[in-house]
C-alpha cells in the first residue's frame, strides 16, 4: 500500500492549479530538490497537501507555475478527495488519479456518494492544508541490549514456514469458506505449543455476501501472562483472512502479502517471547474478518470496552502486508497512527523511534488512518498504530487481493525487519531474566 520513490534522491513537487467555478485546472509537475522555491507567490494562500517529501498545491490556475504541464481542466474543488481505496487492482474504479502516494491518491471523485458506501474506499474531502504522510525525523537511537538479544532470536526459516502454513497449505483463508476454520485451527495449535494462554475462539457474525458458506468469523488470541502486573497488557495483531476480488469472494485466495505475512511475524514474535518472562502481559490475536469491514477487530475492541479491561492495553502493534518484493520497491515502512490525545502521539513517536533504532528501513508515519485492524483501536483512543509496507498497495503490488498474491513474490529478510519494530514494542512489557 505504500508510496511513489523520489528517484534519485530528488523531491518531486506536483502542483494542481485549482480554480474557482470559472477557471481552468492546470496540474503541473515539477521535480528537483529547489523545487518549492521555484513555486512563485500565489496571491491567496493555496491548499498544501504534504505527503512524504512531496508537496501537492492546490491555486487558482490564473497563478501559473514554472514546470512541465501535465493537464488543463475545469475541477471543482468540491470534487477533490483523498482517497485510500483496498480492492483489486481490476476494481478500482469511480475517480480519477491525479496523483498517488502509497495507499494515497489524490484524485477527481465525480459521485462520491457511490464509492463513500464501498467498505474498502474511503474518501476525504480536500478543503484545506494537510499533512497526509510525514517523512520521519530523528537519528539512530542507542539501542537497548535486551531488545537487540531479543530480535537477534527472530528466524527467516521460522517466519517462513509460518507464511507457508497459512499461504502456501490453504487454496484460500476467505472468511466464508472452509478453509478459514482450517487456518483458525493451525494458528490455534501453534499458541498452544509456543506456551500461551489460549481461550475459546472469540466468535462474531461475518457477512458473507460470496456465497461460498455461512461459518461465523473467529479470532484467535493468545496470552503470554505477565509476572508482575498480569492484567496490564501490549498487543500485537494481523488478521488472517484473504480475499479474491478478481475471480470472486469464494475463489483462490492464497494472501500470502496481505495478510500470512502479518500472521507469520505475530507467530515467530510468540516463539521469540516464549524465551523471556515479561513483567506485563503480552496478547497476541490473529483477526478474522478484516476484508469484510474489520469485523474481528472490531468485535475485540468492544469486548475489551465493555469488560472495562481497554484502560489495561498500554500499547498495540498491528502488522498488514510486511512482505512484497519488488526490485525497485522501497525498503521502508508507514507507520498508521493518531495524535489524537498524548498517549496515541507518544506510541506514534515510539514506533519511529523503534523503526531508527533497529532498522535501517525508511520510514513515514501518518495520522490519516484506515483499512486495517489498528483503526477500531485508534477509534476508541488506544495507543498504538499499524506497520505497512510502503510498496504494497495495489498500484505497487499488482496481485493483491487475487490469486497471485503467492509466496514467489515476498521479501522474507524485509518481513523480519518490519517485525523487529513490533518486537521493540511489546518488549515495553519489561523483559525479566531469560528463560531456562
């Protein structure tokens, strides 16, 4: 889902010239790390949408700017979305990209009203300046030696064999066929030979709209319990489900990106924190039902509220899509978080932090989330985000949410990278002495 490379180290610039209801729209790209002073003044301050190291501006077309012109148009401000939209790439339909940022796209939204009802688009109304993706700052922090022992643990063998559990044994993991009880009962098994916890299925009604069967939807959880404050808890998550939105809801559906990659770095996260006792708690859930409306998720965040045990989720990771391989695809990450009140900020700016300290991938974090399990967490104000992979979004990543999105096409030592960060993360539970 992630984002457009600056080539060569240069910042691009496009600038959409923005008119009243009389004027032409003129798009204008214009490349080269000078290239906001290059912009000359605009008179009445222009719409700036910031994603990356990117600037989009939005002006009356009557204050022309140097640069190649790529389009001359009337488009009312009124039809200007930003737009995340998850289905196929065969699907997508309904705008007009004006431009597109990772899982972003600037685009022309003729009747939103027919795409704001699609589950997997979401629109947001460009009406003034923003900040939709920001280029993380900061330096490499001094790591903490008991976190670099703890991922120095995770194995790409391990991982592997994870994914090809669920994305290489199973024709698909779609919530409404039977092989999603057959995925739900494998990652069951390995909680319970990695030493969790692990209760009932936590069950909820899917929606199951292909016509494949009528199963409910399930999420799996396991619980590594705490020695010292057991009822304060960190969580990480994925869902496990996949989805076909070429061939149809009940077709070959192997996801092994989106999402056994995310699973598969929440089981060897199980087996790495099986060797250390933690001071709080450590869940760990695989989520069903996340490509039809996040179901599981949802139903796990309003379980948490109303048995009053959502005050004991200090911090949550969500991991989705961590695996494509692309030759030219960029090695980094967007972190999906919100700075809607302190602790959601302070998670947020860990999790960069954790990104400097342990990795060497780029990365970009963003308060306009969506689409994924992290989003009913962040609704209700818990603190957390969700790590992505910058090149997986279904411009970038062409067989998602179809029958190619196969095991040929990941990028294990990148998945391990992305997995350190969750690893820093839940190791806040205070690691104690190993193990013996």
């Amino acid at each position: 889902m992630k984002r457009l490379s600056c080539a060569m180290g240069l910042v691009w610039l496009l600038v959409v010239a923005l008119c009243g209801t009389s004027h032409a729209v003129s798009v204008t790209l214009v490349r080269g790390s000078s290239a906001l002073s290059s912009v000359p003044a605009l008179g009445e301050k222009p719409i700036v949408l910031a994603f990356g190291e990117d600037r989009v501006l939005i002006h009356d077309s009557r204050l022309p700017v140097k640069g190649k012109l790529l389009d001359t148009r009337d488009i009312p401000l009124t039809e200007l979305f930003l737009v995340r939209d998850h289905r196929a790439l065969s699907q997508i339909a309904g705008y007009d990209t004006l431009y597109r940022h990772g899982a972003f796209r600037l685009a022309v939204v003729k009747r939103p009203e027919e795409l704001g009802g699609l589950k997997s688009v979401r629109l947001w109304p460009v009406r003034r300046s923003m900040v939709v993706t920001r280029k993380a700052g900061g330096v490499k922090g001094e790591p903490d030696p008991k976190v670099n022992a703890l991922i120095s643990k995770l194995n790409r063998s391990r991982y592997g064999e994870y994914m090809a559990m669920l994305a290489r044994d199973l024709e698909t993991r779609y919530s409404c066929a039977n092989e999603v009880l057959t995925a739900r009962d494998k990652i069951s098994r390995e909680f319970k030979a990695l030493g969790l916890r692990t209760n009932a299925s936590m069950s909820f009604p899917n929606d199951c709209e292909g016509g494949c069967e009528e199963w409910k939807g399930f999420n799996v959880i396991g619980r590594k319990v705490g020695k010292v404050r057991p009822e304060e808890f960190y969580l990480v998550g994925a869902h496990y489900d996949s989805a076909n939105g070429e061939g149809g809801a009940c077709n070959t559906a192997p996801g092994a990106c989106d999402n056994a990659s995310g699973v598969a770095a929440v089981l060897e996260l199980a087996r790495v924190f099986r060797t250390v006792d933690t001071e709080a708690s450590i869940v760990f859930v695989a989520f069903g039902g996340e490509e039809i409306d996040l179901l599981g998720s949802r139903k796990y965040v309003q379980e948490l509220i109303d048995a009053g045990e959502d005050a004991d989720l200090k911090a949550f990771v969500v991991l989705d899509m961590i695996s494509f391989y692309k030759a030219d695809a960029t090695r980094g990450i967007i972190i999906e978080g919100s700075r809607g009140i302190t602790r959601q900020a302070r998670a947020l700016d860990r999790l960069v932090g954790y990104v400097r300290t342990y990795t060497d991938l780029d990365v970009e974090h963003t308060v306009k989330y969506s689409g994924s399990d992290h989003e009913p967490f962040l609704d209700e104000e818990m603190a957390g985000g969700l790590l992505i992979q910058m090149d997986c979004d279904a411009a970038d990543y062409e067989p998602l949410h179809s029958a190619r999105d196969t095991l040929g096409h990941q990028d294990l030592p990148f998945a391990i990278e992305v997995t350190k960060v969750a690893a820093a993360l839940l190791a806040e539970a205070g690691i104690m002495d190993a193990t013996p």
